[in-house]
C-alpha cells in the first residue's frame, strides 16, 4: 500500500462535515434508540409470557396449577 496524498479534487471532501453533530440531531437518535428498546421489551414480555404458557400447559410432568 502506498503513502500517497489524497488528491485534492476529491469529491468526497466537498460532503465531509467537520464539526459537532446539531443538538436535535443527538436527541432525534436517542429518542429513536429509545423506542427500540422500549419495542424490545414489549416484545419479550408479551413473547416471553406466551412462551412460559404454553409450556406449562403442554408440561405432562407437572399439575396444571394456572394460578402463578
């Protein structure tokens, strides 16, 4: 590989920003992190009861106790 200088007709240099990202920017992906983690959760906790109940009712080893 070779050390050569990056020429300086490059186009990508024209769309490089340099700087901090914009406040709303941070807050609109925190926001959006958020919400998937929020789904996550949902999802495994109506999945995860689902789950659990279909074991226990196809369990042969133990009684059928419905009332936990």
């Amino acid at each position: 590989m070779t050390n050569d200088k990056v020429p300086e007709n490059n186009p990508f240099k024209q769309i490089e920003f340099e700087g901090n990202a914009p406040e709303h920017l941070k807050n609109e992906l925190v926001s959006e992190i958020e919400t998937i983690r929020n789904t996550s959760v949902i999802v495994e906790l109506y999945i995860g009861s689902f789950i659990d109940t279909i074991v226990r009712a196809i369990s042969i080893d133990e009684p059928k106790d419905f009332t936990d």
